[in-house]
C-alpha cells in the first residue's frame, strides 16, 4: 500500500515525472471506488474493469496538467469516472474508446474549485455514507437516476411519473443534507 | 436566476442533470467570471463527487492493479514485451521440434510403409509360386550352416527361403543369382537377412529353367553389382 500521505501536488509532480508510483497510490485510494462506481453502471465487471483501466491511462497522460492548488484529484477522478460511466451506458456503440468524451469535455470546471482541504474529501466518506443511507427512499432514488443514469430532473419526474416539482423538491432536500455532512467534513 | 437560485443548483449543474435552459443561464453567468458562483461551484464539486459513494463498495479483483500500473509502466510493458517475445519464441521452437519431428516421424512412417507394401507383394509373389503344382523345391544347406530352400516354377519365378546366412558388414549386401550353364549370371536382387539371419528373396520372372542350372548368393556391395564381385557364399544347383 502507498502512503496515504503523499499530497495532491507531490502526487501532480509524479505525474509530470512520469513516476508510475504516482498511479500506484492513485490506484490504491480511489481504484475501489471508481471499480465500484462503474460496476454500479455498467453492471457488467469486464467492461468496468475495461474502464478502470482506461481512467488510470487517461489520469496517467493528463493528470501532469492537474493544478493541485485548485483542487483535488480525487474529487477530479471521480467526476471523470462519473462522467465515464454515462458516456458508456448513452453509447450505442461498444468500443468504450469512442465513447470516452476528453478530459477537458468531461469536466471542464474541475479545475477551478478550491475545496479548503483537499485530501479531506474522502476522509469523510462514513458520514457521507451514513447521511446517504438516511436519505429517503425517494431522495435517494432520484439522486441515483441523475448521478448513475445521467437523467435530468423533468427525465426523472416523467419516468417516476411524479410532478417536476416533487423530484427537484427531493433532490433539493438531499443536497442540503449532504451539502451540510460534506463541508462539516472537510471543515472538521 | 438570483444567486440563491443558482446556489442550490451547482451539484446539479455539475451532473448534468439541468434543464437546458438552466444549464444556459449558468453557463453565461459564469462566464462573467462571478467570484460568487465561483466559489459555490468549488464547493459543489465534492458534494456531487460525494454521490459516488451512493454506489455498493465492491472489491475490484486483484489482477486489475497490476493491469492498470502494466499499461501505465512502460519499463513494466517493455519487460512484459521482453517475456512474450521470448515465450513466442520458445513456443516457435518447440513447434519447430516438433513439425522436424513429426515430418521426421512421416517419412519414416512412409518408409515403413513402403517397406510393408513391397513385402506384402513378395509374399503375394511367393504365395503365387508355392501354389502352382508345377514349381519345384529344392532343399539345401545342413542346420548349423545356410539352409533352406528355393522353390522355381517357369512361369512364374523363384521363392529363395532359408536361415543362418553369416552377419554382413556394413555398406554390403546379398545378392541372389540365376546361374545359367553357359553365359553370365542373372541378377535375382538383393536382400538382407533379418538380425537370425532369416531371410526370403522372391524374383517373380519367368525362369528358363532348361538354361538355369543353379542360384547363388554373393556378398557384393550395397546396392547390388551388374555381376558377382565376390566368390558365391552359397551355390544350390536346381538339376
């Protein structure tokens, strides 16, 4: 196991070194993580490992460009592996490497926030957990049609049959509680 | 929107999961460079990047670590390269073996089949001639020396069967004659007695059996001679 202490920016410079221990410890913090999160889409574990592999080569040839100092990776891999996982499942075609949108496409913004800790985000993965399995059936429910299918809200309302208004109230209510567990986390 | 408005909408934004519309006006509106929004869109990011734990944790399996740093590792990949290329390379050569000997093991095989299909026509050859009432037999030789016998019939040739021929040095072989009472002997072929010194020669020609006074055998060199080069080993007269 790598150390968990390495920082974002020693991990950065590794990258740019073309220092494989940099995708070593990548791996070893998110590689779960991301395996699971594709799993969940796909449903298929050959495709998700299909693209583990194929987040970590692109983490591997773009993440030199990373800028730590605004930042973190982890939140960064995730939301590429989010980002990943839809394009699969909107693709007609089969190939994951025409699917792949760029980086750059795939999360545009991701350079430009500056949580205040960045290695605390999955510090607080159990009372991220916990404040999830409190959600509501309801909430939970539309909060994974829209992160793991990629559904927009009035997608959501037709295919729960539900008013516009009651799943953005749902997802509205979700986000507050989960918004409040995640700055406590990083603040904490 | 207002700023209250958007705030509650950056997760949101972040997913994908806006109306077009919406979507639209945020673009804009970040495009102004709003310090505001900025800082709200930071602080979204991990909150949707927190939904990713809405996913059951599942273990990947083992080998896809070391999947994931071989396709990042060039030296590793190289090294791999180095192993396959070495392993291709053995298995070309185990198969080249085995092609060299298995086109060994035909040729010997057709060898040995030619060798079957040329006795089996002898003994067809012998069996033509022992059955004809008109061949005749003549014995020789005593048991502790060459003997056997050899069947003639006129018609259809001369079956030449016995036993303890001497052992023959290398690159010679026997070499059976139709000796006739004038003019030179008839080459009736060459043969090789078994390791016994058991051995059957079969000339399947019609034999002048009013000019052949007798058959011999000689040792002469491998591959026959046009004529005896060597005193006859063994001389059995048909009269």
């Amino acid at each position: 196991m790598h150390s968990e202490q390495t920082s974002d920016s020693e991990l950065v410079d590794k990258l740019r070194a073309r220092d494989p221990d940099a995708i070593a410890t990548l791996y070893d913090r998110y590689g779960c993580l991301v395996y699971s999160l594709f799993l969940k889409v796909t449903q298929d574990r050959t495709v998700a490992e299909d693209l583990v592999q194929e987040l970590f080569l692109r983490v591997w040839n773009r993440g030199g460009n990373f800028d730590a100092n605004k930042g973190t990776l982890g939140v960064w891999i995730l939301s590429i592996t989010r980002n990943f996982a839809i394009d699969h499942i909107r693709s007609a075609q089969a190939r994951f490497q025409t699917r792949l949108r760029s980086i750059e496409q795939t999360d545009p913004l991701s350079f430009s926030y500056k949580p205040a800790e960045p290695e605390r985000i999955l510090d607080s993965e159990r009372s991220v957990r916990q404040a999830l399995s409190e959600l509501t059936a309801n909430q939970r429910r539309v909060l994974e049609m829209a992160y793991f299918e990629g559904f927009s809200q009035s997608e959501i309302a037709a295919k729960l049959q539900e008013p516009l208004g009651t799943v953005k109230s749902w997802m509205r209510s979700a986000l507050i509680r989960l918004r409040s567990t995640v700055k406590a986390g990083v603040a904490g | 929107m207002t700023h209250p408005e958007m705030d509650e909408l950056y997760e949101l934004y972040l997913l994908g999961a806006l109306e077009p519309e919406q979507a639209a006006e945020i673009d804009d509106h970040l495009r102004t460079q709003c310090s505001h929004c900025q800082e709200h869109l930071q602080g979204a990011a991990p909150v949707a990047a927190s939904l990713s734990l809405l996913a059951e944790s599942q273990e990947p399996p083992a080998r896809l670590r070391s999947r994931v740093l071989e396709s990042v590792n060039p030296k590793s990949r190289s090294r791999n390269w180095i192993f396959a290329v070495a392993g291709l390379s053995a298995a070309c050569a185990a198969l080249l073996i085995v092609a060299l000997w298995t086109a060994s093991a035909i040729r010997s095989s057709h060898a040995r089949i030619a060798a079957l299909q040329i006795e089996r026509v002898q003994l067809e050859e012998a069996v033509e001639i022992l059955s004809k009432s008109d061949t005749r037999a003549v014995q020789f030789g005593r048991a502790e020396e060459p003997h056997g016998r050899v069947f003639v019939n006129r018609n259809n040739g001369v079956v030449f069967v016995g036993s303890a021929l001497p052992q023959l040095a290398a690159g010679r072989t026997f070499q059976l004659w139709l000796i006739p009472g004038q003019g030179a002997p008839e080459s009736a072929g060459i043969f090789h007695p078994n390791a016994a010194g058991d051995f059957v020669q079969v000339r399947a020609t019609p034999v002048d059996t009013s000019r052949i006074h007798a058959v011999a055998v000689s040792v002469e060199p491998a591959g026959g001679s046009p004529a005896p080069t060597t005193t006859p080993v063994l001389i059995v007269p048909l009269a």
